[in-house]
C-alpha cells in the first residue's frame, strides 16, 4: 500500500501588515494528485494555516512523504522517500526564507 504524507509551512499575509509563516496543516492521502489537490484547496480556502487565521495564504513549503509499505514473507518492510515541494505563489526568496525554516 502507498500513501501520501505532507507537513510543512505556510506564508501568510498578516492583518494589519507584514508576512509570517505557521506550522501548516498535516496531510495525508491515497495518491500524489489527491494530496496536490488538498494542498492548494487548502491554500485558496485559508484551511491550511493550522488556524493561524492570515488574511490570505501566498503559499506553502511543504515536505512530502511517500510510504510505500509491502508484506513479503509475512515481514512488513517500509520505504519512505521525501522531497520538499511548494506550492502557491511564493517567489524565489519566499521559498529560500521558509527552507531556511526546516520544512522536513
């Protein structure tokens, strides 16, 4: 069986003024493009900031897992590969500043 994990950061537009970043919602799902999908519907909706409540999301780095987990011989094994991906409008130095921020 496969699955699909995400955790990461969200940027955000700050009532008042100013950018910040949060912990960003926790994603899991069945395939790769059901997890894009809630990513980026988490995104237009503002359901992704963990409820830190931005008045709008510019975007999100997020860490995504695979796990890909087989039964061979009655013994489980596990395999787990990661790569970090962004999503939503985030320039080049939005994503340097929240990688610096320790995504995965």
């Amino acid at each position: 069986m496969i699955k699909y994990k995400a955790n990461g950061i969200v940027l955000g537009n700050c009532w008042g003024g100013g950018i910040g970043g949060y912990p960003a919602e926790k994603f899991i799902a069945d395939s790769k493009k059901n997890l894009d999908k809630r990513i980026n519907a988490g995104i237009a909706d503002g359901s992704i900031d963990s409820g830190m409540g931005f008045e709008s999301i510019i975007g999100a780095m997020m860490c995504v897992e695979t796990v890909d987990e087989r039964t061979i011989d009655g013994k489980l094994f596990i395999a787990v590969d990661e790569v970090i991906q962004s999503y939503g409008d985030l320039s080049e130095e939005q994503e340097e500043f929240l990688l610096e921020c320790a995504v995965c």
